[in-house]
C-alpha cells in the first residue's frame, strides 16, 4: 500500500510541471495585426500591379484606334481620287 501512494504522488507531481508555454492573449492580437499587415500589403502590390497593366492594355488601344482613324482617312482619300476620276 505504500508504494501505491508513492506512484500517486509522483503521478500528480508530474502533472503538474507542463513544457508547453501558457497561450497568452499578445500572441492572438500579433498574428491577427501579421495577417491584416500582409493582406494589406499585398492588395497594395496587387493594385499597383493592376493599374500597371491597365495603363498598358489601354496605351494599346489607344494606338489601335489612332491606326484605324489613319487607316480609315487614307481610305476616303483614295475613294474620293477613284470617284474624281469618273
């Protein structure tokens, strides 16, 4: 009976000794504000990235339609050389 209470107590004893550090509430709130940080910072990159590329698809058509505008008066002119000639 005796070596029964003995294994009970040091049950107990090393219950009560943990290596796993206590959660605390700092941990929440700095990987929340981590996470709010990078979602931040990459829609920023994301948005700069977008407009970049809008900038770029909309200088391209901009050119297309000033080639078509030539394309377009290069043609009257030679429709009106042909009906002149009539």
């Amino acid at each position: 009976m005796i070596g029964l209470g003995r294994q009970i107590t040091q049950n107990t004893i090393r219950r009560s000794y943990s290596t796993v550090a206590p959660r605390k509430v700092g941990a929440v709130r700095g990987g929340l504000l981590g996470f709010l940080v990078g979602v931040t910072l990459t829609g920023a990159g994301s948005y700069y990235y977008l407009l970049d590329e809008y900038k770029v698809a909309n200088n391209v058509i901009v050119a297309d339609v000033a080639a078509l505008q030539s394309s377009i008066a290069n043609l009257e002119k030679h429709v009106k050389t042909l009906e002149s000639r009539k």
